[in-house]
C-alpha cells in the first residue's frame, strides 16, 4: 500500500507511529481519538499502512498502543481496542487506554480487559495520562502525555511520500538501465546484431539520483521531525524503518547500473560519432577529388591583359570559395578525429589514423593546387599590370618626343631634358621590373602540374609562355625607338641650352657694362690729393678700362655664337638682333666717359705738378733760402686750376645726346673746393713773401703797446677803489677800452703772421 493511496485518510491522523520506544524497545502507535465520529474503516486502513513499514525484527519486538480516549467515549474506545485484536493481535504487546481523570471511574468497573487478555492476545491497561510514565519513559512521549519526543505528522507525511516516489522511480529506472546494459552487452558479444539505439530510460537518471541524495541527506541528518527546534532529534525512519539502508541500497545499485548505462551510451556516442566522420571523411574526399579537382583543371590560362587576368582571378575565388566551405568541414572532422584518438581506445585508433592521413593528404594537396593557382594569377596579374604601365610610360614619352621643343628660356629647357631624363629612366626601370616578373611568372607555370587520381600531371604552358616573351620583346623594341629619338631630342636641346646660355651671357655682359659705366660715374670721382695719387688713380684707371674691354669682346663673341647655334637649329635669332645694339651703345657711352675721365685725371695731375712746383720752391721749410718761383708757374697754375674747375661743371655728353655728370653735386662740390683750397694756398704763399718785412716792423712796436696797457690797467684799479673819483674812472675806462682795441688788432696781425710762417 502506497501513501498516495491513503493521502487523505493519512492527513487526519487517525494514528500514527510516532518514532518513540517502550521500555522493551518496542514502536509505540498512538491512536488519537477525538470527539467526532471515527471511521473505523480509515483507522484500519491507517494500522494497515503504518503496521506494513517497520522491519520483521522490529515487529517481533511488539508494538505498544496508547489509545488517547479523553476526547472519545466508552464505547468507541472498547471498539478501538477490540479492532486491535482483529488487526495486530501478534504484534501488539501492550495498549494503553488514556482514560479521562473523573469520567470513567464507575463504568470501568463492569468491564476488565484483564480479564479478557487470553481472548485478546495482548495486555490491556486503563491509564491517567500523567500515570502513563510509568510504563514509557517521558522522554518517549510527545507532548500531548507531558512527553518531549518531536513530531510533526504532516512533516512525516510529506516526507513519506518522497521516499516512496524515490523507490518505486529508482526501481523502475534500475530495472530500465539493467535491461539497456544487458542489450548491449549481448549486442557487442553478437557483432553482425546492430544495437537497439533507441531504447533509452524512461526517467533521467541525473534527476532521480540527486532526488535520493537529498532524501539521504535528510535520513542521515535526522531533520524530519524539526530537531532545530529544541528536544530529542528523533526520526521515525531510521534504521529500524529501513528508510535510510533501503535509500543507500537502491542508490548504490541505481549508481552502478547508471555507471554501465553510460558506458553504453559512451560507446554508442563513439560509435555514432564514428561512423558520422566516416561519412564526412568520404564526403569531403569525394568531392575534392571529383567537381573541385576538375573545376582546376579546366583553369590554366594567365589572360592576355590585365582586365582578363581580373576576370580570371574572380573566377578563381569562386571556386576557392567552395573549396573553402568544405575545408572548414576537414577542419572540424580534423578535430573530432584528433578528440577521438587522444581518448585512446585502441581498437579505433588504426581506422581514425586511417581516416585523418587519406583527409589531410587530399586537403593539402588540393589546398596547394589552389595556392599555386593563385600564386600564378597573382603574379600574371602583376605582370599584365606592369605591361600596361610601361606602355602607357612609352606612349606619354613618345608624345613628348613627337611635340615641339618651344621653351621659354634654357631653365625651362633643362627641367624639359630633366623630366625627358626621368621618363627614359622610369621607363627602362619598368622594363626590368616586367622582365623579372614575367620571369617569375614562367617560373611558377613550369613548376605547375595538375591532380588526377592521385597522380600529378604536368600542364602544357607553352601558348602562356609564348605570349609573356612577345609583350616582353614587343615592349623591348618600343623601348629601343624611344631611346633612338631621347638621343636626337637631347642633341637638340642641349644646343638650345647652349644657345640660351649665349643669349643670356650676352645680355650679362650688357649689364656689366652697364654696372662699369654707371660705377665710373659714381664712384670713380676722385681726383687725387697731389701728383702722386693722381698717376695711381689713371693706373687703375686703365686697369678698370682693360676689364671693361674684356667684357664688351666676350659678349661680341657670344653673340657671334648664338648666331651660329640658330643657323644650326635653323631659327631666327632671338634677342642677339636686340643685345647688339645695346652692347655697342653702353660700350660707346663708357668710351666717351672713360676720356672725360682720363682728360679731368691728366688736367689734376698737371695742376698738382705746378702748384706743388711752387709750394716746394718757395717754402722755408727745406733749411734753405725760399727759391724764387718764376711768375709763368704762377700763371700755370691758375690757368689749370680753372680750366679744371670748369671742366668739373661740365658733363659727359653721349652719342645719342644724353648727359651725365660724374657723382653727385656734393661730390664735385668737394673735390672743386679742394682745387680752390690749393689755388688760394699757392697765392697766399705768392703773397707771404712779399709781406714779411712789413710783418717784422709790427712786431718791434708790439712790447711798448704792452708797457702801456699795464699802467693804465693798475690807474683804472686806483680810482676804482676811490668813490669819489668815479667821474675820472668813466674816463679813464675809455681809454683803456681804446688801448685795449689796438692792443687786440696788433696780437692778431701778430698770429696772422706766425699762420702765413
């Protein structure tokens, strides 16, 4: 009888095994009677459910029945122990009838159940509850007879229903997985039997597992009856109820049947994984071998321009894109084969090697038949590529070649042969560049061969290398006729750098003419302080003319070149028509002003000679007598000097009538003041020596003017000191301030002479 039976019977506690002992170790059942009615048909289905759990060894101990009749009457309670003979008379040793204190005392006494022992079977007492200690000690009592044993009936309940779920579940599941393992084993001993793969257990075995645990757990822990709670942890499914050694037992045996049932299902998984990479092994090698093999080999060809080899390169992804999805199913089978053999199983690792060496061998072989077919595009792709650019380089270096050469100026003539240089040299590093990759590329085809039926199979290029040396020749001549025409252009060009740079000399040494002629003008104003610096001023003079005359040939010369260069590149002269006549005007002008300046040079140095003729002649200062000059010098001297002055006022008229005077106004100012400074000096020594007598009789009547300039003096402090004499001293200072101005007069007469000396 199951629990689930009888649940609701079970809920009312009509009796129940409350786990306490008698004295001789014997269960106690306690049937509680109430006031209401009790069916006598639910309390023999209880005794029947509660008397079926206890062991063998603990019945033949005896039960002990207290029969709680304080809430029941008479009547009910003479019913109850009656049943008792009818239901337990074997096992019951004692009953204990709880009677009210006061309420049965007179009805007892027609009715002993002592006297009916032999008829019944078992000893019956009527009993006080606080008496009842005397046969079962307190301790063995729940708490409604003064007891302090724990129970809670719908805790033991609720946990008797687990325990028979965990049985009858964990019984059935262990028949299950005894009858798959026996299958299986038969099947493995019969090898030409296939396995009955889909009976599998009703229950999972996981779940049923962890539910006996947990049952245990709580059997060993003793928790049934709320031990947290305070008094005797006691549970009336211990040992002596078979509760917690009919868990272990049904555990350990679900535990080795579900040992070997995962085994089984181990094996089965291996063999099903198995026979799974068997299938894909065979899938992928078939395959490969079939449409991928084939669909390479009816793709040789390299294109014959760089948009067909790009065509063929898209065609290629597409099939290394299909080759790609079966490849990522070798490296997934790869794995599972690499999971299987480190398991170990000795009898499956001959086939899986088997398995993992034909898969690797075709994958690698095909994986490298597409790598050497991209590797091939790739480089005639390059190759095409390099083609299209070199002739594109010829094609723009030709239209150079072809267009006309009109620069502006030999600059733009140098950076044209520059960049004309740079074309050839980019153009003849892209032909060694095609050269080498049209090399690989050949390279890579003969080394090319072809899988069919395991075989490799070499493939006929000969049409592809043909058509690699024809661009590479083709390109060769286009370059050579290139060359030819760089050579003749840069012939050409140079002559018109050669003619430009002659243009350009021409033009700079107009200009240096220039600069010459207009620093003669400026800067070359002196005209010397004496003879001697005048002659060194004409030397150089002549040296700067030489220099000037250098200039004006070479730029004669250059222009007779450049005239020369055009009749030669068969062009009109350019700015030669230009540069010559203005060549020959500055040339003229500096002519005619280098012979203003050597006719003013020659005129200074005459000058410098006679007045330095006079001044040495008829000075003192040699320790001799002054010589007497002769009066012609004299003369020469201011003739020259202003002939010279006035020629300084004059400017350099040119041929074309233009006029320019020599430095600035201040320039000629000064070198005009200095000729007159030495005229002046000539005649003021002309006139020194006429004048010296009269200067030395000046000088005898110098000391008595002195005499009487102190005696008026020392008169004029007397009557200053004197107040009333300051009338006369008015006087007296009036003719001292006469004195005074004469003295005056004679002292600078006297420093006039000493200067002229």
């Amino acid at each position: 009888m199951d629990a689930t039976n009888i649940l609701p019977i079970l809920k009312k506690r009509l009796a129940f095994l409350s786990g306490g002992k008698d004295r001789r170790s014997g269960l106690i059942l306690t049937i509680p009677l109430c006031t209401e009615q009790t069916s006598m048909e639910e309390l023999s289905s209880t005794l029947d459910y509660l008397l079926g759990i206890p062991s063998d060894k603990c019945k033949a101990r005896g039960f002990t029945v207290i029969v709680d009749g304080r809430k029941s009457q008479w009547n009910i309670v003479k019913t109850v122990v009656l049943m008792l003979q009818n239901v337990i008379p074997a096992e019951v040793s004692l009953v204990c009838v709880v009677k009210p204190d006061e309420f049965w005392d007179k009805k007892v006494t027609h009715f002993c159940f002592w006297k009916e022992k032999d008829r019944l079977g078992f000893e019956v007492i009527l009993v006080s509850a606080n008496k009842l200690t005397r046969y079962i000690e307190p301790c063995q009592l729940t708490d409604e007879f003064g007891g302090s044993l724990v129970y809670d009936h719908i805790d033991w309940v609720n946990k008797r229903l687990v325990f028979e779920k965990f049985t009858k579940e964990s019984s059935s599941l262990l028949d299950e997985l005894v009858v798959i393992n026996d299958s299986e084993k038969s099947s493995q001993l019969d090898k030409e039997r296939p396995p009955d793969c889909n009976f599998l257990p009703s229950l999972d075995p996981e779940t049923v597992l962890q539910t006996g645990h947990e049952l245990l757990s709580e059997l060993q822990q003793r928790r049934f009856n709320g031990a947290e709670g305070g008094g005797v942890a006691w549970s009336p499914m211990d040992d002596e109820l078979l509760a917690q050694p009919q868990v272990m037992k049904l555990l350990d045996s679900l535990r080795e049947q579900y040992t070997k049932y995962q085994e089984v299902c181990r094996q089965r998984s291996k063999r099903s994984q198995l026979e799974d990479i068997q299938t894909k092994v065979m899938q992928v090698v078939n395959w490969l071998e079939g449409p991928g093999t084939e669909q390479l080999r009816t793709q040789w060809g390299i294109g014959d321009s760089i948009r067909a080899s790009q065509a063929l390169q898209q065609k290629h992804e597409e099939i290394e894109s299909q080759h790609s999805e079966w490849f990522a199913v070798y490296v997934e089978l790869n794995q599972q084969i690499a999971a299987l053999l480190s398991a170990g199983d000795e009898e499956d690792l001959v086939e899986l090697k088997g398995l993992q060496q034909q898969l690797s061998d075709v994958c690698y072989r095909q994986a490298s038949q597409l790598e050497s077919r991209q590797n091939v595009l790739q480089s005639a792709h390059e190759f095409h590529g390099t083609a299209q650019d070199l002739s594109q380089q010829l094609d723009g270096l030709l239209g150079m070649l072809c267009a006309d050469v009109a620069p502006a100026d030999g600059a733009a003539i140098q950076q044209t042969l520059k960049h004309l240089e740079e074309k050839l040299k980019s153009v003849e590093g892209a032909l060694v560049g095609l050269r080498e990759k049209g090399q690989v590329l050949m390279d890579q085809m003969s080394n090319q061969t072809s899988w069919s039926y395991g075989k490799d199979v070499p493939i006929d290029n000969k049409d592809n290398v043909d058509h690699i040396q024809g661009v590479m020749e083709d390109m060769q001549l286009r370059k050579q006729r290139c060359e030819d025409m760089v050579d003749v252009r840069r012939l050409k060009m140079l002559q018109m750098v050669q003619l430009f740079k002659c243009e350009e000399d021409a033009s700079q040494a107009v200009e240096w003419l220039g600069e010459l002629l207009d620093a003669l003008l400026k800067t070359h104003i002196r005209l010397g302080d004496d003879s001697q610096e005048t002659k060194v001023l004409l030397e150089k003079h002549k040296k700067f003319v030489d220099v000037a005359q250098s200039t004006y040939d070479y730029g004669r010369q250059l222009l007779q070149a450049t005239v020369v260069l055009c009749q030669s590149l068969r062009c009109s002269t350019r700015s030669s028509g230009d540069t010559l006549p203005r060549l020959n005007r500055v040339w003229k002008q500096f002519t005619v002003t280098t012979e203003e300046r050597v006719h003013r040079l020659e005129m200074a140095c005459s000058f410098h000679t006679a007045a330095e003729k006079v001044l040495v002649q008829a000075s003192p200062d040699q320790g001799d007598l002054p010589v007497e000059v002769e009066q012609e010098t004299y003369e020469e001297v201011e003739t020259v000097g202003k002939a010279l002055l006035d020629r300084l006022t004059v400017p350099v008229i040119f041929p074309d009538g233009s006029e320019q005077y020599f430095g600035s106004p201040g320039d000629m100012a000064s070198s005009a003041e200095h000729i007159r400074d030495k005229m002046k000096l000539v005649e003021d020594r002309k006139l020194t020596l006429h004048e010296e007598d009269e200067e030395d009789e000046d000088i005898e009547q110098l000391p008595y003017q002195q005499l009487q300039y102190e005696q008026i003096h020392d008169q004029d402090e007397e009557l200053h000191n004197d107040e009333e004499l300051q009338e006369d001293q008015e006087l007296h200072d009036e003719d001292l301030q006469d004195v005074d101005n004469e003295l005056q007069d004679g002292e600078e007469l006297e420093l006039e002479n000493e200067t002229d000396t």
